[in-house]
C-alpha cells in the first residue's frame, strides 16, 4: 500500500527523495567540520599542556580580524574554528577587530611589544598591516616579529604560498591556525612603493595596471549572468577605444645579489680580556687608512613601453629558498591583442592574475621608477586593492617579514630546490 501510494505521488516522491538526500548530504558535511575542528584542537591543547618555567612569560599573540572579510562572514569563521585553536595553545591571545578601511594601519602605529601578529582577513586586511607595520619609526624591529595569517577573505593570494591546497574551508582555516603554533617560518620579499607626495605603501604580491585589471573589477556588476560573467566583463571592456594602450617611461635596476642569511641565534659574547686583546691585535695590524673611493654610480635603464597591462610581482607565489639573486618580476604585455585573445587571456588573469602571456617583455629588477604621462585616468591594483594611477618608484625589500606556514609547504619547497 506504501508502495502504491508513493508511484500515484511519483512527483512529491522525487521532491522529497531530493530534498532528503540534499539534507543528509548537509548534515554529513557538518559532522565532518565538526571532527576537523575537533581534531584541531587536541593538536592544539598538546601545545598548551606544554610547561613552561615559572619566570618565563607567555608569549603575546596579538590577532587583527577584518569582519567585514568574506561578505561579512569572517567573524564567525574565526570564532567557530580558529579562536579556540589559539585560545587552547597557550598563548596570550589580543583580538583587535577593525572597524572601517584603513584603521589597521592606525593601529600598527599605537601597538606595543607582541611576540606574534596574526592577520585574520584576505588581501587587503595583510596589505593594511604590513602597511602600518613598516611605516614604523622602530619598524626595523618590528619587521622581525613572526606573523600569521589565517586565511578568511575572498581573495587571499598569500595562502597558496604558505599552505597546501584544501577545497574544504574549515580545513584550510584550521591548517593555518595550527601552522603558526608549529612555529616554522619562511622569509617573504616586500615591495615598496612611494608615490611623489603620499607615504609608501607596501605589497606583498605587486602592483597591477592596464585593462585586465579593470575588466576584473567589473567582474561582480554581471552577477546575474553566472560563469559567464568574467568572459561578458572582458567582452563589454573591448567596446572601448581599441586597442587599448597604456603608454609610460619606466627606468629600472638590475637583480641585486643576495647577501648570506644571519644566523638567527647570535653567539654568546666573549669575555672581556678576549675582546681586549682581539681589538689590540687588531689594531697593530691594520694598514693605513686608504681615502673613501666614491661609489660607483648606479646603472639605470630607460624603456619606454605601450603595453595592455603592466605587471610588477615578487617571487612570493613561487617561493625559492635557495636563490642567489633578489628581483622583481616586471611584465609588459604586447598591445597588439585581438578583443578574442582578450576575452580568453581574461578569464586566465582572473585565476593568476601576475601570469606572464607568451609575447610578453619580461624584466627582472630590484628597483624601478614608473613615469606615467600627464593626465593620466584609471588605477592601479595593489594586492588587489585599488589605488589612483600616479608616477612611483617601487623598491625591492628582500626577505624582509617572515611568516609562519605549513612545515610540509616548506619542506616541499626545500626538496624542490635540491632537485
């Protein structure tokens, strides 16, 4: 009879077989979130169930959290899974919640002494805090002060440096928490970049100008038109006057080679009488003083450019432990692109917006002046944040913060060096 009445329902059958289905489907996801946060955080108590001497004091961790990161929702991202993790670590744990854009970098300026700086937000909240960090007047000693980023914005470039690839937010949320308890980190390059009149403003992935990026941020006005909304952001760019040329004056200097990394543990200092007797040695045995040569003038190269987009990257996407040389990536794209080639290179900026097309002019660089003509409208895009276009110098810092990240990132970074 069951049977029966089900077949003369087939229609209300196949709605609530779905619905069902869709409802356990949900259900199992949750239990499984659940267990991963559970997991975490017993990872985590063995870090604070660690003893510690009683004239030792707990280490500061001082977090600032974007909540309007992910449309609102990184505050409760926090909260559910990554809080208790550091809450149960050990650590004396300061969440500074930011109220308005911009108000990191207010903050760095008033922040006392911490042991640890966690970024809890996407691009723009790590884009802030560097910020306000290295316009410091101490900030040669705050630069060495580790830091963390969890992971909760929509667009967070840095974690697929620092992290493995998960397609479950919960995971790649805990992974990130549990990565700044491990304590491993790496050394990151920081690009400055000085306006004429402004303060400088530091990046951490580089500077975007041209038409991609425009078209890229009109990607979220054709919503409504689903995956085909990148493609109709390009199309309806090449409407404009084509094809579109950014012209410039760029003057540049070559890769810098890189000086041996510092120990990071000094040695213990000698006794006196051995430094008495190191400074006299030292002083009968030196030669005279020779006059000061006067330094070699620096070798600029001058390039002027028509290009569709200009690009100026770290190597922090793809990080090499091992090289000898420090430099930016500078990418000039042709501008003689069809509004078909625009269309498709489009939606591949959008995965990897600092990819080099083949055809482009590559440079590598410590150090460059961008001159752009009189006049000159549109924006730059600044670890996708966007600034009003304007000639800058922007100035290579090699190795200049250092992050906390998986130990199995780094060990596959090292690995890949050997190789």
């Amino acid at each position: 009879k069951a049977f029966a009445t089900l077949r003369n329902h087939w229609k209300k059958t196949a709605v609530g077989v779905c619905l069902l289905s869709w409802g356990g489907n949900w259900l199992y996801g949750k239990h499984c979130d659940n267990l991963l946060r559970r997991a975490a955080c017993q990872e985590a108590q063995v870090f604070g169930n660690q003893l510690i001497p009683s004239s030792m004091p707990l280490k500061k961790a001082t977090v600032f959290l974007n909540p309007a990161a992910c449309k609102g929702k990184a505050r409760n991202l926090f909260e559910k899974n990554a809080a208790p993790i550091l809450h149960l670590s050990g650590l004396d744990v300061t969440i500074v919640k930011t109220d308005y854009e911009g108000q990191a970098k207010k903050l760095l300026e008033l922040m006392e002494n911490t042991d640890l700086i966690i970024i809890a937000g996407g691009d723009g909240t790590v884009q802030e805090v560097i910020t306000g960090l290295l316009r410091r007047a101490d900030e040669a000693a705050f630069s060495k002060i580790p830091i963390g980023f969890i992971p909760l914005g929509k667009t967070c470039t840095l974690s697929h440096t620092l992290y493995p690839e998960s397609t479950n937010p919960v995971q790649h949320i805990t992974n990130a928490t549990l990565a700044i308890l491990k304590g491993e980190t790496v050394p990151l390059d920081v690009l400055q970049i000085k306006g004429e009149k402004e303060q400088p403003v530091f990046a951490l992935t580089g500077l975007r100008w041209g038409s991609y990026r425009d078209a890229g941020v009109k990607v979220s006005k054709y919503w409504y038109l689903g995956p085909l909304k990148t493609k109709a952001a390009h199309f309806f760019s090449t409407f404009k006057e084509w094809p579109q040329k950014h012209q410039a004056a760029l003057m540049y200097l070559g890769p810098t080679e890189r000086p041996p990394e510092e120990p990071e543990e000094k040695p213990s200092r000698p006794p006196l009488y051995v430094r008495l007797y190191r400074r006299l040695r030292l002083y009968w045995s030196s030669p005279p003083k020779e006059t000061p040569q006067e330094a070699a003038p620096e070798d600029w190269e001058e390039l002027k450019l028509s290009t569709i987009e200009l690009s100026i990257a770290t190597q922090n996407r793809q990080l090499d432990l091992t090289r000898t040389e420090d430099f930016m990536n500078i990418c000039i794209e042709a501008d003689t692109v069809s509004k078909g080639q625009f269309v498709t290179r489009g939606s591949q900026k959008m995965r990897d917006p600092h990819v080099c097309p083949e055809g482009s002019q590559c440079i590598q660089a410590s150090r460059c002046i961008l001159q752009l003509p009189e006049g000159t409208e549109g924006s730059f895009g600044i670890d996708n944040e966007e600034y009003e276009a304007m000639p800058v110098e922007v100035k290579l810092l090699p190795r200049k913060l250092r992050f906390f990240c998986d130990p199995r990132v780094r060990e596959q970074m090292l690995r890949a060096a050997v190789q």
